[in-house]
C-alpha cells in the first residue's frame, strides 16, 4: 500500500459508503430539525457544521413570537441561504386559529422571511374543510406547506386508514409532506409506545394502506425510532423533530455510517492485502 501526501478530501466511498445520498436540493431522505430556541452563535454553528444535512428547519410549538425580532429575522435568514426551508411549529398556527388571528399569522411569517408553514390538529379540532382551506391559502401565498397527522395526547394512536385518507386529500390541497406525529419526546404518541418503542404492526398497516411515502414525513426524535424507520423504509426515508445536536449522528445513520446501519454499505467485490 502506497500512501502519497494527505489532500483535504476524504474518500468518496467513505464519505458516502451507501452510495445513496443526494446532494442538496434532494428530494429524497429529507431532514427536518427542530429548534426549541437556540440562539444566534449557537444557529450559526449548527448551519456551519450541519447545514448540508438540513432540509427543514422547524421553530418548535409557539417560540416563533417570543424571539427578538432582529434575532428570529437572521436565524431565518442564515438558514435560507443554505436552502433550507423554515417553519414555525403547527401548535403556533393552532393558536392562531383558536385566537381568531390566522391572516395576521400570515402576515407575520412571511414578514419575518418563513419559506414554509405547518398545519396540524394536535392540540385543537379543526374540520376538513378548514384544514384545506388552511393548506390552500398558505400554498397561494408561496409558501412550503407541511400538513401533520395525529394528536399530541399521550398514548394516541394512527389509524392507518384515516391517515390514508387524510394524506390523500392534504396532497390534493397543495401539501408537499404530510408529518406523522411523534411531538419531541417520541414516546407515547404516533407510530411509538411509552418506551419510545416502534409499534411494527401499526408501521405495518400504515405501509399497506398510504401511498406516495415518499411524501410521509415521519418525527423520530430517538436515536433507536431513526434506526428502526431506515432498516424497515430505508435511508432515503424523511425524519423530523431531529434535536439539532443529532443531524450529523442521523446522516451517519443514513449513509452506513454507524454500526446499527453498516449494511447500507455499498461493498466493492474485490481482494486485497495491506
């Protein structure tokens, strides 16, 4: 083995040893984070070391307005220049809707610069009709919209053929993803028990009633909840409520990286001696 000078590069097999991944804009294996309140200097860190792992940035639950607004107006801004799409949390609209303030919601996001927008039911009821007029509405206005199914209560479960048909007329709306809930804790909610635990057989039913899942997006905040969803769906599977200080653990994850998902490795048939 003959070793030359070291160059900055590292092998493209082991940046990559899956062979999958798509440089950005993908369209596969998106990542959405989601930031409960991180400051200037520490957003900036993350968007310099993770930056080209993040696809969605989500401002969790209500934060968006307890910014300052300089503050809220650059982290949008440093996130949008690496093309990443930002979103206030869904439980912010839910409020909105509520307090009977949805247009100034509007207006208010798209002042501050936010390319993408939430519309859930976690917390509150909201009819058919007004979810497709929500997704409407923000889609008429340009922005990404990104609809949730499922409800924030503890110990609530997905009923495959609701979610079927729930995802089947947010797309017709104009949804680009539609999320399955799992909040921040990934545990007693959705697709997971009070463990954290996937419930294979509700993956199971969901994989045989929904179509287009490349456009579900599924929230697994846990290391082990990320793991399961790529060993049954594989690494181009989209995952959300990442906490900020996992994306680069996720991307191993995605890329055969990590010893959980060393089987994605692409392999080369051939012998060698060192």
């Amino acid at each position: 083995m003959q070793i030359t000078t070291p160059t900055s590069t590292w092998p493209e097999a082991l940046s990559d040893p899956s062979g999958l991944r798509q440089a950005k804009p993908r369209t596969k294996g998106l990542t959405m984070v989601i930031d409960k309140g991180m400051g200037m200097n520490a957003f900036s860190d993350l968007l310099a070391t993770s930056g080209q792992f993040i696809d969605i940035v989500k401002f969790g639950f209500g934060t968006s307005p307890l910014y300052p607004i300089p503050v809220i107006r650059g982290k949008i801004e440093l996130a949008v220049k690496q093309g990443i799409i930002v979103t206030p949390g869904g439980t912010l609209l839910e409020a909105a809707v509520r307090l009977d303030v949805v247009p100034g919601f509007f207006r208010q996001i798209l002042a501050l610069g936010f390319t993408g927008v939430e519309v859930s039911d976690g917390t509150i009821e909201i009819s058919r009709s007004q979810r497709n007029e929500l997704i409407r509405d923000a889609k008429s206005l340009g922005l990404t919209v990104f609809t949730e199914y499922g409800k924030k209560q503890f110990g609530s479960r997905i009923d495959a053929n609701d979610f079927a048909a729930t995802a089947e007329r947010d797309w017709a709306c104009g949804a680009e993803l539609v999320t399955v809930e799992a909040r921040e804790s990934g545990k007693g909610v959705g697709l997971f028990d009070e463990r954290g635990d996937c419930r294979d057989g509700d993956l199971s039913q969901i994989l045989k009633v929904v179509p287009n899942l490349n456009r579900v997006l599924w929230e697994a905040p846990l290391k082990e909840q990320q793991v399961a969803l790529i060993q049954s769906l594989g690494a181009d599977v989209h995952l959300g409520n990442i906490p900020c200080q996992d994306v680069l653990t996720l991307e191993t994850l995605r890329r055969g990286l990590r010893s959980d998902t060393f089987g994605l490795q692409q392999v080369p048939n051939c012998d060698y001696m060192i």
